[in-house]
C-alpha cells in the first residue's frame, strides 16, 4: 500500500481496484499505515463519508526506499521485459533523475562502495556486537 500511496492513489477504491486484494485486507493495511504514521486520512466527501489516504512526511521518506528498489530493478532489468516500465524523472525538466547517496557536507555523490556505517546513539549492545569489525570507528581506540 505504500507503494501505491507513492504512485499517486489516495482513495481507497483505487487502492483496492490497484491491489486486487480483499477489503478487509485492505482495511487492516491501512489502518496499520495510519498508525505507523506512514498516512493521513482526510474526509473528501460525506453522505457517505468518504476518505483518502495521503501519505506524510514520514511516508514520503519511505518512498525513496522504492525509488532505489526501481531504480535497481530497471538497471538489471529483474522482470526480463524490454526495457523498464517506468522511468523516474524530474516533474519539472522532464529530465531522468536518480537515487544518489550525498555527503551532507560536501554535496558531493558518493559511491556505495565508499560508504560505511558508524554506530549511532541508538546503538545497543546488539547492534554494537553485531557490528564489531564491521564499522568506521571515528574515535581512536584506546590501548
């Protein structure tokens, strides 16, 4: 469903027609969209009240998740078609554009292979198990 909010739908029978799936399927879906905050529900119409779906900020982060993953699927063209059913282009130039990682100091691209991770704030001593060896240790280690 997050995907189809990315597309475009917002209404809850275009989201249905898209999908194929059951309404109560689709009920749960979106509702447990709603609750991660990934939408908003707004009434467009009443008599019968009747919403759409419109992703937040939180949901539209989300979609560059998707964006990589079709970005990946047309580079090796993973359903064997002709070529891509989609392209990703800027609305304003018309221009394709990329998903592209950026130093947030530099703006400059950097490669994939060039990225590392470091432990975050967030780190328990899971993460920092699981980790060990594995990430960029910014501070000296002590000896």
């Amino acid at each position: 469903m997050r995907s189809k909010g990315f597309e475009g739908l917002s209404r809850y029978d275009d989201f249905r027609r898209s999908s194929g799936i059951t309404n109560a399927t689709l009920s749960d879906r979106l509702k447990a969209l709603e609750e991660q905050a990934l939408i908003t529900r707004q009434l467009y119409q009443t008599r019968p009240d009747r919403y759409e779906y419109v992703l937040t900020e939180k949901g539209r982060d989300i979609g560059l998740v998707l964006l990589s993953m079709m970005q990946i699927g047309s580079k090796w063209n993973i359903p064997d078609l002709v070529g891509p059913s989609l392209l990703m282009v800027d609305g304003n130039s018309g221009h394709k554009v990329k998903v592209a990682l950026v130093d947030t100091e530099t703006g400059q691209q950097v490669s994939p292979q060039d990225v590392m991770v470091e432990l975050g704030p967030g780190a328990d001593e899971l993460t920092r198990w699981r980790s060990a060896g594995r990430i960029r240790n910014p501070e000296p280690s002590e000896s």
